[in-house]
DNA sequence: GCGATTTGATTGACGCGTCAAGCATTGACC
DNA sequence: GGTCAATGCTTGACGCGTCAATCAAATCGC
C-alpha cells in the first residue's frame, strides 16, 4: 500500500469513527431523533403515501431488516410511525409516518442540516463535491 | 441542501454504514481480528516499543478511554497485548504489543488490506486519491 | 507534610444493531 | 385442496462501545 492510500484510509476511518458522533452529539443537544430514526422518519416522508415495506425501508436505510424493526418499534412506542397490514401481501407491514412523525421530522431537520453542513460540507469546496459523490457512490454500490 | 450536496451526504452515509460492514465481514471470514481490535495492534506496531498508554491508544484510535479498555481486556485475554505498570505514573498503564500480537497482525493484515483495496482503494482513482485524502482529513480534524 | 482537587484507568448499566431461530402467511406442486 | 418450501417480519441472545460513577495515584495549596 502506497503512502497516499495508507493516509486515505487513515483519513476515512477518522470520519467513519468521529463523524457520525459528532452529528449524533448535535442532535442529542438539540433533543432530537437520533439520526437512524431521523433517516428512517425522512425516507418515509420522500415517497407518496409516506408509506413503505419494513424490508424496503431496512433497504434504503442500510440496515438490517430486525435492525429496522428495532426502530420502526421505537418510533411507533412514540407515535412517530404507525404499523399497518400490508393489503396485497398478509405477511407484510408498512411503516406509515404519521403527523406527529413529520412534524417531529420538521423540527429535527434543521439542526440536522446545520450539523451537516458544519461539519462535512463546509469542509468540501466547488469541484470536489461532485468528484467525491462519484467515487463515494461507486464505493457505496460495490458494498 | 442543494441537490449536488444531498447525493453526497446519502453517498457517504451509505459508505459509513456499508463499508466497514463489509471490511469487517471479510475479516471475520478468514477468522481473524475484527477490525477495532486489528487497529490497536497496528498502532502498537508502529511505535517505539511497541508500548502505548491507554489513553494515548484510545485517542489515536478515536475510541472512548473505556471503549479502549474492553478491547484491551479481550487483546489481553488472548494475549495479544499485556498490560503493564507506567514507571513516570503510577496510576498509568501501557499497552504492550507481545510477540504473539505482532503474529497475529502479520497474519491478518495481507486480508486486510486486500478487503480494503478491494472495498475503497479500487474505486478512486488517480488524482482524486490526494483531492479526497485531503477533504477527509480536513473534515477528521474539524470533529 | 496534609487535605482537596485533578487525572488515568476500570467498572456497571445501558442502548444499539446483528445473527440465528421462530412464526405466520403465501405460493408451488401433485 | 393439502402438503411443503419460501418469504416477511419479529424475537432472543449477544457483542460492542458509550456515559456516569468509582477508585487509586498524583499534584496543588497552605
């Protein structure tokens, strides 16, 4: 391994350990979602019906399908999301964001954002955000 | 969020979650370390003496003190490491790399770096190595 | 020197996400 | 149409890393 990829992968375990912790830290402060419920919450409110398959949201979410029900758990426990027998499909649940789950969202997301920004895209300039999306996409397709 | 800096944040979410994932899946295959046990070797192997405090160990490894201390306890278990008595302060301890540790990183690293080359490494390219091992680090240091 | 504070490290309790096992329901096959 | 494998999700058991509390040694103030 060259010199150039050992610091490229010293650099990226540094962000994979340290990063996550400190948007998760932002928000607790805040009182807010931790950010898998956060993320579960925002990709229910990205599809029509605000509606979605535990297996297809543990898909989006990168998560286990038990990991997901974990969180689909807490969230219905605090009527962010409900559970609702699938029609076509007896054996399957949708997780549906409900009102309070949205506005719960609504409030979160701005912190989130903030925290975001301060801490990854500021650090990102010009060209280099659309370079990095690419190769971080082709990382992310391969796993 | 611009739509340019929303597809890096869900790129790189992705990557956070996916890849160590994978990384480590690949290390527990060939039955060897996982990879927070693998990474305090190696940064015991590349010191004078292979010997560390706790807490110099627990930082350069971006891990909480106590976090640094049940990975020990399982290093040490194994005999991978041993704990030994700080002579300037008392109340310190170092982590000391053994032969058997030192074995054991030899070991595991080829897998390793072959998971990671594979995983990462493979899909960035030329220049965007050094663009992208800056922006990390400058985001690593922010945090 | 002697209490009071600070510092280095460990321990207890906990939350999170994973895997393997379990339980329904569905769909295929005869 | 009844059995049997496959599928969707949940549950149990577990490992990991965190925070807060604890303990011991060191350092400061007097």
């Amino acid at each position: 391994m060259s010199a150039a990829e050992d610091a490229f992968i010293r650099a990226l375990s540094r962000v994979l350990l340290a990063m996550p912790r400190a948007v998760e830290h932002d928000m607790a402060r805040g009182g807010l979602l931790p950010l898998s419920e956060y993320t579960a919450l925002m990709h229910l409110s990205e599809v029509q019906g605000r509606t979605m398959r535990m297996s297809e949201l543990a898909s989006v979410s990168n998560l286990s399908l038990s990991g997901m029900t974990r969180i689909v758990d807490r969230l219905e426990r605090r009527s962010l999301v409900k559970r609702v027998r699938c029609d076509e499909d007896g054996r399957g649940w949708n997780a549906v964001l409900t009102d309070a789950g949205f506005a719960a969202l609504t409030e979160s997301w701005p912190i989130h954002l903030a925290s975001v920004r301060r801490h990854v895209l500021d650090h990102v300039q010009g060209e280099d955000l659309s370079r990095l999306t690419t190769v971080l996409q082709r990382i992310a397709t391969d796993t």
